[in-house]
C-alpha cells in the first residue's frame, strides 16, 4: 500500500503506469499517438493519465477498496484513455471506466463501486 497523501508524480507507481500506457497506447491507438506527436502533447496527455491513474489508486485505498480491484480499475482507466484522448465515448461502453472515473473523481463513488463489485 502506498502512502496516500503523496502528490501522484512522487508515488513510486507513476513511472511505471506512465510506461504502461505508452507502451498499450502505442501498440493500440498508433493514430492517436502519432497525432498527439506531431501536435507535441503526447507526453502531457501520459503524464495526465499516469497522474490520474495514482489518484484513483490513492482514492481506492482510501475506500477499502482490494489493491487488485484498484489496480485493475487504474489500469482500465489508462488504457481506455487513449480512446478518451481522441474523443471517443468509451466509458458509455465500459462499465469499469465509468467506476474508475466515479472513483476518482466522486459522484456516487462508494456506491457505484459496491455495485459494480457484485
């Protein structure tokens, strides 16, 4: 468990989400990782997803949450995110993005994870 009043960039799992989503935003969403390139935001957006995905690790610990499930939601959240990038409407689709955003960003997360969990 990590320490969750660490500010997400200093969190010892930033780098390695970071590279996570690289890695799965390169293999399946080229397009999207050659425009964000060419327009020089690509680094911003990983960083954005990686320091979001901390956040909703950092949320899921303080909710009880199972490290697995926190790490399985960071992880739909980061590699969904490509697909949110581009202006897609993945979370309508995908019912553990939808959580993981509630998650992190509130709005009936305690029990829409309980739902969700079941």
């Amino acid at each position: 468990m990590s320490n969750p009043s660490l500010p997400p960039k200093e969190d010892a799992r930033f780098p390695i989400l970071r590279a996570d989503a690289e890695r799965n935003w390169r293999e399946w969403n080229p397009k999207l990782v050659r425009q964000l390139e060419q327009s020089n935001q690509l680094n911003q957006r990983l960083h954005n997803a990686a320091e979001n995905a901390v956040r909703l690790l950092q949320e899921a610990e303080k909710q009880g949450l199972s490290p697995d499930l926190g790490q399985e939601l960071a992880n739909e959240y980061l590699f969904s995110a490509g697909g949110e990038l581009a202006g897609g409407r993945g979370s309508r689709r995908n019912p553990l993005l939808r959580i993981a955003k509630r998650v992190l960003f509130g709005s009936g997360a305690r029990r829409t994870v309980a739902v969700g969990v079941r």
